[in-house]
C-alpha cells in the first residue's frame, strides 16, 4: 500500500478545538491531582483555620483516588445517555462543587466531602474525554 492510496481526512480547526477543550479539562484534572500535595503542609497542625492531624492527612491524600473508581462507574452510562459532549460538560459540575467546598471549607468534613468530589468527576472524565477527541 503506497501513501498516495491512503485518504486522509483534511486538516480541520474543529479538530483542535475540541483537542484544546479536551485539553483545558486535562488541566483541571492535574490540578484536582496535585491540589492535595499543596494544601497538606498548610493544613497539617494548622494554628488557625482548619486544621488536621496526620491520620488525617493520609485520608485526605488518598480520597481522591478511593473515589475515582465510584465515578468511573457512573462513566459508560452517562455517556450512553448525555453523549459525549455533553458528557464532557456534566463532568465539570462535581469539580465545580468541590472547588468551592474546598475553598470554603469551614471543617475536616468539608475538605474531604471535596476531595471526594474531585475523585468522583475524575473517573467520570475518563470515558467521555478519551472516547470524544477519538470520535
């Protein structure tokens, strides 16, 4: 088979676009990964706000990942049902809520009600994200 025989789809800007968006959501993923390395040394013992001891501490750094399969389950039928695209959408709404649950976080619940969050809308970004920059 010669490379004159294959026909390649033209180069086309809603390709990269929906690779940008694909993209943007990737951020918010490193950022919902790496959030708990930032906030352990100023939580930890904490004189004033909320503070957690080191018990603690292993949980909140591990929640996130305890929670991600929960949201990968709910993955395949939300994109069955939602489609991709707005499947990638949905899955903008658990971080949304546990940003600002972490952000205003007046006790130990609340940051782990959160981080929970941010695992539950990693797993749910796994299928859709994968399956939409594919199709």
């Amino acid at each position: 088979m010669c490379a004159s025989s294959i026909s390649a789809r033209p180069f086309e800007d809603k390709d990269v676009l929906a690779c940008l968006a694909l993209d943007f959501l990737l951020i918010g993923l490193g950022m919902s990964i790496s959030f708990v390395t930032m906030v352990l040394p100023e939580v930890l013992d904490a004189k004033e706000g909320v503070s957690i001891n080191e018990k603690q501490a292993s949980w909140f750094g591990s929640l996130a990942f305890l929670c991600q399969p929960i949201g990968s389950i709910f993955s395949g039928p939300l994109l069955d049902y939602f489609g991709r695209k707005k499947a990638l959408f949905i899955v903008n709404i658990p971080h949304l809520i546990a940003w600002l649950l972490m952000y205003y976080a007046w006790d130990v619940p609340s940051l782990f009600i959160g981080n929970a969050l941010l695992g539950i809308g990693t797993g749910i970004m796994e299928a859709p994200s994968v399956t939409y920059v594919g199709e």
